[in-house]
C-alpha cells in the first residue's frame, strides 16, 4: 500500500508517498481500507516537532481520524464490507494512523456509522464534530437560548460548532484575527463577527457560554472579558502557545465564571451516533474547505501549514 512514513521533523513540501506493507490482523484490531481523511492542526504539530518526543512509535504514519471501510473484520463485531469512522486512542502517534490506504486500527476506536453522505463529507466529521459536539454539548451544556462566543472561529473546528450551535437556535458571537475572514464568518451563520485584537473586553455583551479556541494565548482575556455564570471551554490551541506559566486557578479565574475543557480522546459508539443522527435531523451537510487527492498529500499539508484553505482540509483516495 502507498502511505506517509515520517521519522523526522519535516516540512509539508517535502512529505512523499512510500511502498509498505498492508498490516496484518491481530486480535482486538480490525484492518480499515481508508477511503477519505481529515487533515487536523494536532498532526501538523506531530510533523513539525513533536515527532521527535521520545513516546513517538517511529517510523510513524501520521493521521489521528479516517473513514472507510472493513477489509478485515479480525475477532471483532465487525463485518466486512461496513460503512465506519475511526478516530483518536493513539492513532498516528502509538500506532500508525491514517495517511495511508489501510490502517489496522483498536476496534474500540473504530465506530459503525449508517450514513448517505459522501466519503468526502464523511471524512469532515469524525475528529472535528466530535470535537465541537464534545465542547458544546457536554462541557458547555448549550442550550437553544444561548448567546454563544468562539474565539478563533476560521478553523474547521470553528466552522463546525457555528453550524452545530445554529442550528440549535443559539445566537453565535464569533471572532477572527483576520479582517479579511470576516465575511466567511458571515457566510457561516455568525450573528456578530469580530476582529480579534488579542483583547476582547468591553466588545462583548450578553455571553453565556464561550468556546475558546485560540488557546492560552487569549484565555486569561477571554475569562476576563466575560460576565459572571458564564462558562468557558477551552479546547484549540491555535495561538500556539500550549500552557500558562504561573497559572492560578484562584486569582485568574473570576469569580463566578466557570472553565472547563474538552480532550478528544474518549470517542463512543453512542456519541458518534448522535452526531450522526443531528447532522440528519437537521439536514446539515459538513464544511469541506477543499479536497485533495492522495497523491497531492504534500500540496494539502503546504496549504494547511499556509492557512490557504477556509475550513476543513480533505484528502480522498482511489476507490
């Protein structure tokens, strides 16, 4: 099979497609045949630096969420031939992942969808809907009368909580530190989109629940910037910077504003049910900013590292 294998930092320009063997079977793992992926900021991270760490399998094939289909349903419930998506658990860093056109895969991280989606609109949901549904449903617990707030919003995780959150019948604050990405956060349903200028304070009004995904480079402005029974969810880390130094949760968070945050880590059967099952009762059909061939990986990840695609990034393989 063709597949990405890194070893080393490299840049997207220099990322090429190799020979390697289809993986064999094992009990508790299933073998996937990859018919489209996402590409995710953590991935990027992965190839620019992190590949380096220690705790890295390398070589490594990287890609933390794929969809396609059962070649080899090994010891599991699975059958061959069935529609999944898979995602997370160590995908692309404990174990090769999904740049790659099969991928042997924990069968606990592999879930079954029923779905008449395309493959590429398929690719566009497993690690980024689970995401923002994780943010917005159990962390933030949004409910329909909520004035939301997302900072950093011209992501594919941005775009995909602004859908979720409209179409909940939640009014939708959103920024950018873009001016010329304000209009897409208008052609995304945003009720007031923002310029970010690193402070938000006195900008805002009437926020009850807020999803920060710029990260700790603005999450002590956003804390501050906010009223008091509002909750925070810090899930992006777009700024870059990964922790807060000195942190104290008694002085910089205010009081009576409550933070929280979302790790992707846990996917379930029943959660991507339920997103599967939203995206249909509300007829939402997911952001794709563009889609590539596989054997324009390379192109893909430069335009992902340049930030020259609005929205989520999909590669498609050969059927």
């Amino acid at each position: 099979m063709k597949a990405v294998l890194l070893t080393e930092p490299t840049e997207a320009k220099n990322i090429v497609l190799r020979q390697c063997a289809i993986p064999e079977v094992k009990p508790g793992w299933v073998l996937v045949r990859i018919m489209a992926f996402g590409l995710n900021h953590s991935e990027q991270i992965l190839r620019q630096s992190e590949i380096t760490a220690p705790y890295i399998k390398k070589p490594i094939i990287p890609g933390i969420e794929c969809v396609g289909e059962i070649a080899d349903a090994s010891d599991s419930h699975f059958s061959v031939g069935e529609k999944v998506v898979a995602l997370m658990g160590g995908m692309g860093r404990s174990f090769n992942g999904s740049y790659a056109e099969y991928a042997l895969l924990p069968s606990h991280h592999v879930f079954s969808i029923v779905s008449k989606l395309s493959w590429e609109h398929l690719a566009a949901v497993p690690e980024t809907y689970f995401t923002a549904w994780g943010s917005l449903f159990e962390c933030l617990h949004l409910k329909p009368d909520d004035t939301l707030l997302i900072r950093g919003a011209t992501c594919a995780l941005g775009y995909a909580a602004i859908q979720l959150a409209k179409a909940f019948g939640c009014k939708v604050l959103a920024t950018t530190h873009r001016e010329s990405k304000l209009h897409l956060l208008e052609q995304a349903g945003v009720d007031l989109p923002l310029l970010d200028t690193g402070s938000l304070k006195g900008k805002i009004a009437g926020v009850t629940k807020a999803l920060e995904l710029v990260g700790p480079k603005t999450l002590m402005d956003t804390l501050n910037c906010i009223e008091k029974g509002v909750i925070v969810c810090q899930t992006g880390v777009l700024g870059g910077i990964y922790s807060l130094n000195n942190f104290d949760p008694i002085k910089d968070i205010p009081n009576g504003v409550f933070l929280t945050g979302f790790y992707s880590n846990m996917p379930t059967q029943d959660v991507m049910d339920d997103i599967f099952d939203y995206l249909n009762i509300y007829h939402l059909l997911p952001g794709i900013g563009k889609v590539y061939p596989f054997s324009q990986i390379a192109k893909a990840c430069e335009d992902m590292d340049a930030g020259r695609v609005n929205g989520k990034i999909v590669i498609k393989l050969d059927e």
